[in-house]
C-alpha cells in the first residue's frame, strides 16, 4: 500500500461509464449549445454593468466599515 490517508488515493479502475448516458450527456450539451451559445454570446447592457458596479462599490464600502477603515 502506500503512505497516502485512502481518501486521497484514487482508483486505478476508470469509473463505470454507461453508453447510454454517455449519448444522453452529448446530446443534451449539444442541444443546449445550440440553444443558448447565440444568447450567451451577446454584451452584456450597460445598465446591468452599471448595476453590478454598483454594487461592488457598495460593498466594498460596508467592508471597510466593518473594519473600521473609512466609510467613503
């Protein structure tokens, strides 16, 4: 054996692979693709990036004043 605690060993025998699932996974990562990669691949507008901004700053900010650093 070896030194190594057994969670952290890892099995020499790859994992059960069922065809099926296999086929299943590919089409369904395929349809999604084709789905949604238009959609996904639009900017982002500007006022949701504003938004986010936003609130980066404000928490940012609340961070600081917990670590009662200034509040500006």
């Amino acid at each position: 054996m070896t030194d190594m605690p057994a969670r952290r060993r890892r099995s020499t025998a790859p994992p059960f692979q069922d065809p099926e699932a296999d086929a299943f996974d590919l089409w369904l990562r395929e349809s999604l693709r084709d789905a949604f990669d238009e959609v996904a691949a639009e900017p982002v507008p500007e006022d949701l990036l504003r938004l986010i901004e936003e609130d980066r700053a404000e928490r940012e900010r609340l961070r600081r004043k917990r670590r009662g650093g200034r509040s500006d």
